[in-house]
C-alpha cells in the first residue's frame, strides 16, 4: 500500500511539473522572456515547512529585475512563481538567476527557469550536490547519498538560512528604531523628549 501511494505521489509530482512547463511555454507566447521560480528539494514532501518562504525570498530577487507580469501557483511539485519580462535579453536574465540560486546555500533548494522562444535556457555549470559539492547529476545516477540524510541537510541549510534572515530583519528593525525622530516624549539623537535632564 505505501508503494502504490509514493507511486501516486510521483505520478502527481511528474505531472504537475508538465503542467508547470507547459504554462511557462504558454505566456512565452505573450512576452520575450518568462522566468519561473520553484522548489528543488528531494522526495515526495515537495511542501516543507520552509519552502514558501524561500520561493517567494527568491521570487522577490527576481522581482528587481522589473518583471510585468508575475502569478503565483501551488502544485504537487511545490509552490512557483511565474514571472514575465518584456526585455528579450534571456541571456543576461538567467546569468542574474544563477547568481540568486549561487549567492547563498540556500539557493540549492530553489530552481529559476528561463525561458525564451518556446525553450528553456540551459545552465552552462552544472549545479552542486547540497551533500558533497560535486555535480548534482553525478551523486543522483551513482545514489551517492541515502534520501533521508539529503532531506535532512535541506532542512539544516533553509534552516540556517531563515535563521539568519529574521537575525537581520529583527537587527535592521532594532536599528530603525532607535534612529528614529521626533518620538514622543522620548530621547533620540536630535532631542531630550520630555526629560529636559537628558544630553
């Protein structure tokens, strides 16, 4: 029984990145170039905890390079993120997208797809084991790597990686805080407030 069941959920899973595929194709017909950003995490589970975070935290890297159209979707592959441009110069758009999913660890769980003219824009390197560091292909057709110890560093680098983003945002916001001016009857850098013995 919980063969057939993975066997249905890979079944959902394969379709659901035809359809993912075949959508991007159809709005590459209205606009030059289309980008979509989805979850590259190994296994069934295509919706950890964390993974809606990181779509959308790359989504948004993507979103400064001036998209004009963008849709969000959810399927058994994980949620996406469409993004179409009017700039037909595909090949500096999937450049920019291999830096966001190089810049930071966390990138390995995140797959930006470039499309241009009814076809996907290949990567000119190949991407890393989030294991081992060598070419993920490699470890996939050698099964270098048990499932579960793959789906546990996953979880210890989007982990670490949203860690590290609250830190920042809790810090920044500290910072905010505490330079902002006038606050009533409050101390800050520019008055005493309402405590006239206060430099």
């Amino acid at each position: 029984m919980e063969s057939s069941t993975r066997n249905s959920q890979r079944t959902a899973i394969l379709q659901a990145r035809e359809k993912r595929y075949e959508e991007a194709l159809s709005i590459n017909e209205s606009f030059p170039v289309v980008a979509v950003v989805h979850a590259n995490v190994a296994g069934v589970d295509k919706h950890p905890d964390y993974i809606h975070a990181l779509v959308d935290y790359y989504k948004n890297k993507m979103k400064s390079l001036a998209p004009k159209r963008m849709i969000k979707r959810d399927n058994a592959d994980g949620p996406y993120r469409v993004l179409a441009f009017d700039d037909p110069d595909a090949g500096s758009l999937k450049t920019a997208a291999v830096g966001f999913e190089t810049e930071r660890p966390a990138g390995r769980l995140i797959d930006v797809d470039v499309f241009c003219k009814g076809e996907a824009i290949k990567r000119e390197t190949p991407r890393p084991c989030i294991i081992c560091g060598k070419p993920v292909f490699d470890c996939m057709r050698n099964k270098r790597h048990p499932l579960e110890e793959i789906i546990h560093a996953q979880h210890t680098v989007a982990h670490d990686f949203l860690r590290d983003e609250l830190k920042a945002i809790m810090l920044e916001s500290i910072e905010r805080e505490l330079n902002l001016s006038p606050k009533f009857g409050l101390v800050t850098k520019t008055s005493k407030g309402s405590h006239p013995d206060m430099d």
